[in-house]
C-alpha cells in the first residue's frame, strides 16, 4: 500500500500529518545483507484531489528479490478517518497485522469482511493524560501568567487483529469490486462520551443513520424547500396523466431537465433550487429534486440511500453512514414500490443504471427508514430472429429482426445514442464477423419503456466444409453465447453478474432445392440447480428449411463459488452443442 | 459613444449575416458532420516570442460536440508547470442554437497532477475541465493564456487533433522579434500561409478549412503521416538559465552534451567493483553485457520530470546511489560504468514508438522523447535499452529499432540508423502434438518459441507469476475447454532475443461431431493476428510495423476406430503482404500439418486493399478447413 503513496486528509491549513516516513530497502550480496535507506530528499507531498494529498517516495536499490520495509505515522484530528487496515492484497501477505488503541471516550462500529479469517485479541489498561491550561496575561506587563493542571486518567482498549498467509485476490470481470471480497477491517466512528458531557452521536443505529439524514441541510432538509417547483407541478397536473403515468411523466421531465456532471453523493452541492436552475447537478441534486417534485404531486416519495457498486457492499449489521455514496428515488403507489435514477436519460422506471445494481439501498423516510432491494427487478431481454438462406456458393443472405427489452433495450440504447443513429451500422458490423449488414432500421430509440427493435439484411460470407458431395457445418452462425467466460477450473469467490438474462433465438436457414439435410444434431436440454439457468436447443429440418430455436436463460444474478463448477459446465455445454454439425448431402 | 460601438461589435461577432448566431449548430455543412462526433468551429492559437526565453500563447478554441463519442472533445486539458502559468481561462457552453447556456470559470475547473500515476516525480499539473451535459449537440468555447519562462520547442500543431473530427477553421499565429528565427514545417496539407515583417518583428500565420474527418481504422499509419500537421521550432532556445540551439542536429546535440557534462562520476567503490567483475572477461562484449546485467540487476526505472529534471540527466552517482532513475538517468549511469573500464559509448537521443526522427533536415525537440546507449565495438556495435531489467542484452525492441538516432558525442549530435529486425527474423515455431481420443477430448503437447521481435509477444508473459501464465494458456485455446498439465516459460537470450513456451494437457472439447462423424478444427492451435478487421472499404493506407513469420507443425494422431474420411487440400498462395502454405501429410492413423504465415513489413496504398483482403480471407478458410473422421 505504502508503495503508491501515502493519502492523508486536509481542509485547509487542519491537516493530517504523515510524520517519520522510514523506508528501507534489504539486499544480499555476496552473503550480506546491504541496507539501503530512503532519502528524505526523495519524499514528496502531492495533491491528488481538493481534500486528499498523498506522500510519495521512490525506494533506493529495488530489484528482484528485495526485501523492503517501511514505517510511517498518520497524526490526524479527524477522528471519523481511523482507517481501515485491508489484511489482503493483489499479490500474496505472509503475515498483516494490525493493532489499534482506542481512548475510551471514542466509540467505532468495527466490522471485518472478505473470506479470509483473522484473528483478533482484545485487551484494555489505564492510562494518564495532564492537560496544563495556561491563561495568557492580556496586560501589557507579559509577566504574570495564570496556569492551571488537570490529570485524566481513562481506559484505552486495544484490539489486535491478525492475519498469516493470505492469498492473493485475483482481479476478474465477474466481480463488482474486489473490495467486497478483500479481507479488511473498518471502523466507522459511532459516538463519543467525553468526561462530564452528554454522549454525541455519529451513527449507531440504521433509525439514527435516518434521523441524521432527515436532519441534514443538504438531504432531508433540503427536500423541503420545492417552490421552485410549482411550475413543473402545475404543467404536470395540467397534462391530466394520473398515478404511475404522472410519476412517469415527471421521471421524465426531470431527466431531460437535467444534466448530470457524473459525480456520485448523496448531499446536495448547493441547494435544490440552484440545481434546478442550473440545469445540472450530482445524482443528489438530481434525484432530491425528483422527489421532491412527485411529493408536490401528492404521491408518497422517499430518498433511497445506496452504495455504488464500485464503493463496495453495504453490511445490514453494521449500521454506517459514510459508506452510502449515492441517492435515487423511490415512490409507492397503490402498495408496489418503484424506484427511479434521473441521472441517466435511458433509465426506466425500476430500472436502475448499472452503478446502482447493488444489493440493497436505504430508504429514508419520516419513520424510521428501511431495507430496499436494488437488483433483479429487470432482466436483460433479446428475442432474435434470423431467417437466412444459403447459396450454392455457401453464402448466407437474410434478415435479422432483433428486439430488445429492459436492461437489453437500455444498453443497446447507450450504445447507440453514443454514436448516433447513422454512424451506428458500423458498429453493429463489428459484432457480427465476416458479414456486411445494410438498411440497418432502427426503431423505439427515444421511446424508453418500450421495446427497442434493430432490423437489418446481412450477407456472411461463410467457411462450411466440403467434401466432393456433402457439406457441414454448425447452424450456430449468430450464436449469442460465443464462448465459455468461465476458462478457469476453480473459482474462491462469486461470479457476480449485472442482471438475470433471457435470450430468445430463432434462426430459419433455407438450402438450395438440391441439397439434402442427412444428420441433424439432436434438441437438448441443461438446466443450472434451483432453476438458475436453462438452455434449450431445439433444431428441426422441413424439406430443405432448417429450423432452430434457442432460449438461453439465467435467472439469477449472483452465483456462489459452490455454484462455479456448474455455471462453468453449463456454459461449456452451451458452447459445445453450438458446434455440433449439420451433415448436408449435395444432389 | 465609444460603449455603444464596442456593443455593437460584439453582437455582430455572434450573429452571422443570415440572422443565425454563430455557433448555431444548424449552420455546420453536412460534408463536415459526416464520420464526425464533433466539430471544431474555430481554433485559433497565437505564439508571441517576447525574447530568448518568454512566450505568451493564447488560445481560442469553439467545438460542438455532435454525440457522446465526442465528449472528449469537450474537455479542456491545459500543461503546465514550474516554468509556466496559466494567466486567464474560460469558457462559454452553447446550444444547438447558439444561445449561451453557461459561462465556466476557473474556479470550477479541476487542478491536479498530471501523469500521477506513472510519473514519480513531476512538477507537471493540469488543468482540466469537463461540462456536465447530455443532450446533444451542443458548443462550447475555451479561451486561455499561458505565459511560459523559457520552452525547448513549440508544440507541433495539429489542428485535427484526433479522429472522428472536423475542423471548420483553423489558425495558428507567431509572432518573434526579427532576430529569434522560427523554423517551420507543414506536412499532409497545402496551409494558407502569411509572413509579414514589421518593426525589427516577424509575424507568421497558417489557416486550415473545412478539414473533412478522418475515421481512426486499424493498422493506420501515425497522425503525423496523414493528418494536417504543422511543425515549429525556434532555431535557438533558452530554458532553466541554458541556451541551445535547433540550427543543427549537431547543435542540439551540443546542447545535450553540456547539458550532461560532468555527470558521469561514480564512487571509487563501485570503479572497482565494476573492473573486478569485468577483469577476468577477455572479451570486450562479454564485458558490456556483464555491465549491463549489472546495472539491470541494480536498478529499476523510475520516471523523473521535474524542471530541467525532464532533459538533463541525474548524476551518475545518485543513481548508484538509489538504484533507480528514469531512461537518462539509466543510460547515463550505464555509460558511465563502461566508461570506467575504458569502454567508450554514447548517449543516444531518439523517439520511442511512433514518436521517432523522420525529418532529418529538420531538427526540432518533438521527433524525440527517450534515451538509450550505443557502444561501437571494433567489430560490432551494440544497441542497450537501459530501462529495464530484463531487456535482453542488446536488443531494443520494435519501438527503437529501424529509426534515427542522435548520437551525443563531444563534437555535438550525429544521426545514425539503429539496427532493423528483418522480417523473416521476427518468426515464430511451434511444434504441436495432439492425441485424439474418443470422445470430444484431445491430448496436446506444444512448444512454441519465438524470436527477435516476436520475443515481444511473449516478453512480458516470461516474468509473470505462474498463474498468469496458467491463465494465459487457459485463452490459448480459446473454448477447447483446456485443462493445463505442465507449462513453462522461458528466456534463452543470448546473441538474440528467445524466448520460448511449453505445455501439456488435455483440450476437453476439441472436436465436434454429427451423426457418426467427427470433425476436427485445427485452426484453433494455429496462433493468427487480428487481420481479419482490415475491411475492403477502408479509406487509410494499411501500415504494417514489423514483419514476422509464424512456422508451425501439428502432429495429430486419430483414433483407432475411425477413418479419414476428407482432409483440406494442401495450399500455397501469395499477396504482397506476405506469404501462407500449409499442407496435410497422412500416414496410417497420423496427420501432419505444416504451416508457414509469413508477413512482410510497409504500407499499402487503398489500391492493394482488394488483393490484400482476398488474402486475408483466403487464409481465414484455409485455417478453418476441417478434417473430417468417420467411425469405422
């Protein structure tokens, strides 16, 4: 960690010091251990962000082999950045250990997490600290100075947590963060009791996490002011939409209204009315807003509170304000909960941008709050048909009509808006090798909540074998599973996947008149354990039209390690089955 | 009623004369949309030399950004560091209409350190900013000034700084008093070009219009080979209290060579450390690789760009000291070791990559960016990257090779050529064995080294821990579903670059099947290159960096209880960008394959396109040809 630099905190002239930065480097030579140490000369101090600095430094003498040493200390007033020590890396620790004092007037929530054990030893002593209070004479003799001396005496409880022989985490597709799975230990500030004071909460229950936020000038209390939303909510009556269609209608006003500047937070920057009229905002500001608009409609609205998927996973036992990074909406209507992101134009109603797909968020309310799911409201859906036909120069022509549906139709819909519309047959080329499309259609694009349907004529230029009177090949020439993700024998931690999947595909192939299909591979069947997965595989021939028909579906987002083996096979059952051949005999 | 006139120049400056506002996106010819994501309106940029060391550069740049591809094209990134400032910043936000949206100020730009995370120690910062809008298109405008106290060289201009964009108008203006020479040169474009003197100062000028975008395409020659491209360069320079010039080749390299003058003295300890590890070697190269592994086993690289940090070397003996610095510091310090044993060698300036010396009788600071050493041997000389620790000795990959270089020598700079890899060098060997069993499996055995700049492909994969390389094997076979028994990978260096793979296992779903036939595919063995993206109708000359030849030979034995019952044809066909046969050999239950894919260094021109791709997806079919089994 040492290696990338030293963080520490600061606003303004308050800043946390990084003090007695020792760094060594070890070597053997010719038998001998050489020491090399850091320069002070080659430490430097960098900003690295408005409140974050770092303290770098280039080790002397690393090489292969090296053994290296660093120490330094982090002195910091902000008590709420006791930091978090991670007992696991991307390359393997022998041994990490961490050991933390706490004076008992400070009290942390301590949570640990990842899938390594560690060890932890707990012991407390008493300890002494003299504060000297010196009055300063306001006369202009400078001689007499009024002092006075108090001694506390307080307990200081240590933790000690232990780790040996750590594996490396290895980075991977399939993970959200490798920070959920990392062992570490985390503390959250939750109150402080000073001698002859009332205890001073920061958080200690999700109900006090609710209050706080109902109480912040930039969550809950901002979400009162909404005059500047009278007009909005007068145009919205005026439409004479009603329930979802209104909350729908207003969804969308705030999302063309305004721009999101791609931060995550879930404080407003300044106050809701300046985002309005600015037109652009962080998701707070953008999301506060819309609740605040479908509470001036009269419909029951609440902030929910979340973690990004990027920031890690938040812990239901382990009640944690700083962990939530983000804010959307939700409404109840007619007793069903729908949530709403008016950060990103193509989100729908209960369909979140990717970076909200995160277990669970918080909703914050006049109660007490509670838990919301965030995933598998939506799944990823594509019905494809192809109808094809084959000519004697083994070419395929034909159609493709694709169609797609929830998180299917919400990509395809970025990915094309990125382009635009008329630059786009390019890049669907690059999807589909060896074949040129033209008259590329495209319906639905702006009409987000419906389908979104791609329509196009291919021509692929194919390589079937040949003998001298039959020809093979795979009917699998647009096959949605490509390839096995999953190369890997064994797998430590879950796969993790955005949304459930279900991918419907029809391909009609027409053969010249004179050819004669005399081996088909036969339909099939895999399923995953408690209907996680199914794939069917249908194929049958009508004269010289061959028919196939697949459904390929997960059902599930998340797979646990236990489940790896059979999520792999079954790809691998998938794949292999697309490359059974067709035997075609040439008259 | 002076006001009121400066009123009415504004307004006019935003209006056009059809009533449209300027930046009304409406008003951008479709010739200039098409292949674009975003246009560049006006982009102005004047240089004023006040003397040696002083410039003020202003910039005035309006683009609109046609579709979120081009939303990098709405940032603002401006450089600087210890020996500029940033005097005046802004920005104006359009919409389609023109109509003003926002005005940014700095202090909503963002400033921080540029390059952070491979740079150790920069003074290099950056100012940046990125407007917070998603509906498209929109405009937005950027005007800034930058005083700088002392610069090598001017940055080269290119006013179509990147692909999928269109420039409407374009300028560049420097202005120098009439005794501090600029140089200049234009490349891909006819610039509309003015110079006018006055008053002991020189004024030039160069305008581009209506500059159609370009589509980025695979296998693409460098921007400075195709797009617009001005470069400049003042023939004499002052920067961090030293004074050089760009007059010469000669010249800059005078400079360099004071610049790093006194810099070689090492500790009397690490002398004679260096003679008693050379002194029992006779031979005089022995002697500069023994150095050089000294040096690698010593050091690592570490960037450094601190002021003149950026083009003087460190000291020698800072180096010895820390075991690190960066490709001056490294070249310097290796120098300086064979110095000691009275082996002379040059600091050698040239540009890595696509970054190299292509104006030889124009010199200027852009055509350069890295370091390396040369030692000429009485009999050979030899070429040293010194920036990494397992480079093998001598060899300076594809991103130095077949280049200029600017030997730095007590007399000033010489260009010289380094050493080109020929094609049929660069050449990978594989020899395949793989049992065919019943059921879908295969049993496989592969050797597979690859030489001189083919080494590059597998250099990194050397020194990686072995579960990377499992993984790296695991895609080898793409889904042949593999499971790896044994591997290893190894570097067999010596007098050129080697390095060499080994595994066994077994591939669980190798071949397919339909009713009582088996095909098997053994393409999937054959290592291939991404060709297959080169489209007939691509508007770019085709660049092939380096040249290479794969050479590979499958052994593939069948079951017992099957027949062949088709094999491929064997085939043997040319193009002018290589060279590909295979054959099939069968004996009794075995066939062998013999493969050669050579490919041939250079650019072809659009008109080869069509003979090219032909190739292309002749090999393609060819790979893909299967061999069909029959049971018995």
């Amino acid at each position: 960690m040492a290696l990338n630099g030293v963080p520490y905190y600061a606003e303004g002239k308050d800043e946390e010091k990084v003090t007695d930065i020792k760094a060594v480097s070890y070597n053997l030579e010719n038998g001998k251990i050489v020491k090399s140490k850091l320069d002070k000369d080659n430490i430097i101090k960098e900003k690295t962000s408005e409140n974050w600095y770092k303290i770098k430094f280039a080790l002397p003498n690393v090489k292969e082999g090296t053994i290296i040493e660093v120490k330094y200390s982090i002195i910091s007033d902000y008590i709420f950045n006791l930091r978090e020590w991670a007992f696991q890396s991307t390359i393997p620790i022998l041994e990490s250990a961490y050991k933390v004092w706490i004076p008992e007037y400070f009290f942390y929530n301590q949570t640990q997490k990842g899938y390594f054990p560690i060890t932890t030893e707990k012991d407390s002593k008493f300890t002494k600290l003299t504060l000297t209070y010196i009055q300063e004479d306001m006369s202009m003799s400078r001689k007499g100075h009024a002092s006075s001396s108090n001694t506390f005496e307080y307990r200081e409880d240590m933790f000690f947590y232990r780790a040996k022989d750590v594996k490396a985490f290895p980075d991977d597709e399939y993970v959200k963060t490798i920070d959920n799975f990392l062992t570490k230990i985390e503390f959250e500030l939750n109150h402080t009791k000073y001698p002859n004071q009332p205890i001073e909460n920061y958080t200690s229950t999700w109900e006090s996490v609710n209050e706080k936020l109902m109480d912040n000038e930039y969550f809950g209390k901002a979400l009162k002011s909404g005059g500047h939303l009278d007009d909005a909510t007068a145009q919205l009556k005026q439409s004479g939409l009603t329930g979802i269609s209104l909350v729908n209608a207003a969804f969308g006003m705030v999302k063309s209204k305004m721009a999101w500047n791609s931060i995550n937070s879930k404080y407003v920057e300044n106050s809701l009315r300046k985002a309005w009229k600015d037109g652009a905002g962080n998701c707070a500001d953008i999301n506060l807003n819309l609740v605040a608009l479908l509470r001036q409609l009269g419909f029951s609205s609440n902030p929910v509170i979340l973690s990004t998927r990027n920031n890690g996973i938040i812990h239901p036992a382990h009640p944690s304000m700083s962990r939530f990074n983000y804010v959307i909406a939700l409404v109840n209507l007619d007793g069903k909960q729908y949530l709403l992101d008016a950060t990103d134009p193509n989100a729908e109603i209960n369909l979140l941008p990717v970076r909200c797909l995160n277990d669970k968020g918080r909703i914050v309310n006049e109660v007490k709050g509670d838990w919301i799911n965030l995933m598998d409201y939506k799944p990823y859906i594509l019905n494809s048909r192809y109808e094809l036909t084959l000519d004697d120069a083994l070419n395929l022509k034909g159609k493709a009509l694709l169609q797609f549906k929830d998180y299917g139709a919400y990509s395809y819909r970025k990915d094309i808006k990125k382009v635009g519309e008329a630059d786009y047959l390019k890049e669907m080329e690059n999807e589909y090798k060896n074949t040129t499309l033209e008259n590329l259609t495209i319906n639905g694009l702006d009409s987000v909540n419906k389908l979104l349907s791609i329509n196009f004529d291919l021509t692929k230029k194919t390589n079937i074998n040949k003998t001298d009177s039959l020809i093979f090949f795979s009917p699998a020439f647009f096959a949605y599973v490509e390839n096995n993700p999953f190369k890997a024998e064994t797998r430590e931690y879950p796969v993790e996947m955005k949304y459930p999947y279900t991918i419907y595909q029809t391909n009609v192939i027409t053969l010249p008149e004179n050819y004669k299909v005399v081996e088909l591979p036969k339909s099939y069947m895999a399923k995953l354990p408690d209907n996680k997965g199914k794939y069917t595989y249908m194929v049958n021939v009508n004269g010289n039209v061959i028919n196939t028909s697949i459904i390929f579906q997960l059902n599930a987002s998340l797979f646990l390690p236990e489940e790896y083996k059979n999520l792999r096979s079954f790809y691998q059952t998938i794949v292999d089955k697309q490359n059974e051949m067709i035997t075609v005999k040439v008259n | 009623m002076k006001h009121v006139v400066f009123t009415l120049l504004l307004s006019c400056s935003f209006f056009s004369v059809f009533g449209q506002l300027t930046y009304s996106v409406d008003i951008i010819p479709d010739s200039l949309k098409a292949n674009a994501n975003a246009v560049v309106r006006e982009f102005d940029i004047s240089y004023e030399r006040l003397n040696l060391s002083d410039y003020v550069k202003k910039v005035h740049i309006v683009t609109t950004i046609l579709n979120e591809k081009g939303k990098n094209n709405a940032a603002l990134v401006i450089y600087y560091d210890n020996n500029s400032d940033i005097t005046e910043v802004n920005g104006n936000v359009f919409d389609r209409n023109g109509f003003i949206t926002k005005k940014v100020k700095r202090k909503e730009m963002r400033d921080y350190a540029a390059f952070e995370n491979y740079i150790m120690f920069s003074d290099n910062r950056a100012l940046t900013f990125l407007p917070a809008i998603n509906m498209y298109p929109f405009t937005i405008e950027y005007n800034y000034t930058v005083k700088y106290k002392g610069a090598v060289g001017i940055e080269t201009w290119e006013p179509q700084y990147s692909y999928s964009l269109s420039v409407q108008a374009a300028s560049i203006r420097y202005k120098t008093p009439s005794n501090l020479e600029l140089k200049y040169l234009p490349l891909n474009y006819n610039f509309d070009f003015t110079k006018n003197e006055s008053n002991a100062e020189i004024e030039y000028g160069w305008k581009v219009k209506n500059l159609k975008a370009v589509k980025k395409e695979p296998f693409m020659p460098t921007s400075i080979e195709v797009l617009p491209t001005l470069l400049l360069t003042p023939s004499r320079f002052s920067y961090e209290r030293t004074e050089g010039d760009f007059s010469s080749w000669e010249n800059f390299g005078k400079w360099i060579y004071t610049l790093n003058k006194g810099r070689e003295e090492l500790p009397v300890e690490t002398m004679n450390k260096i003679k008693a590890l050379t002194n029992p070697i006779a031979d005089k190269k022995e002697k500069v690789k023994a150095v050089y592994r000294y040096m690698q086993d010593k050091t690592r690289y570490v960037c450094v760009s601190v002021g003149i940090g950026g083009l003087q070397t460190a000291k020698a003996s800072e180096v010895d000291k820390l075991g690190y610095g960066d490709c001056k510091a490294l070249s310097n310090y290796t120098k300086a070791l064979l110095n000691c044993i009275g082996i002379k060698s040059y600091y050698t300036v040239i540009g890595n990559g696509n970054c190299q010396i292509r104006f030889t009788d124009f010199p200027s600071g852009g055509q350069t960016n890295h370091i390396i050493l040369c030692v000429p041997l009485e009999t050979d000389t030899i070429w040293l990257e010194c920036t990494s620790q397992k480079m093998p000795f001598g060899f300076i990959g594809s991103d130095n090779s077949n280049r200029f270089a600017l030997l730095i020598t007590e007399e000033g700079g010489k260009l010289v050529r380094t050493p080109t890899y020929a094609d049929s060098t660069n050449l990978s060997t594989a020899n395949t064995k793989l049992k065919v069993n019943a059921d879908k499996s295969a049993d496989f055995q592969i050797k597979r080294t690859y030489s001189n700049l083919a080494y590059e492909w597998i250099f990194p994969l050397l020194y990686q821990s072995s579960k990377e390389q499992k993984d790296y094997l695991l895609e080898y076979f793409a889904d042949a579903n593999t499971t790896i028994n044994t591997f290893s990978f190894k570097d067999l260096s010596g007098v050129s670059a080697n390095g060499v793979m080994e595994a066994s296992g077994r591939l669980n779903s190798f071949t397919s099947t339909s009713g009582n036939r088996v095909f098997i595919n053994p393409a999937i063995v054959f290592r291939r290159n991404n060709f297959s993206e080169i489209k007939k109708s691509r508007k770019q000359p085709l660049f092939i960096e380096y040249g290479y030849a794969y050479n590979d030979t499958l052994n593939i034995a069948i079951p017992d209880n099957c027949i062949i019952e088709s094999k491929p044809a064997d085939l043997s066909f040319k193009s002018s960008l290589g060279e590909y046969s295979i054959r099939y050999e069968n004996v009794g239950q075995k066939i062998n394959i013999i493969r050669r894919f050579y490919c041939i260094s250079g650019t072809y021109s659009t008109n080869q396109l069509g003979e090219i791709v032909s190739f292309i997806e002749k090999i393609d079919n060819a790979d893909n040809d299967k061999i069909v089994l029959k049971n018995k």
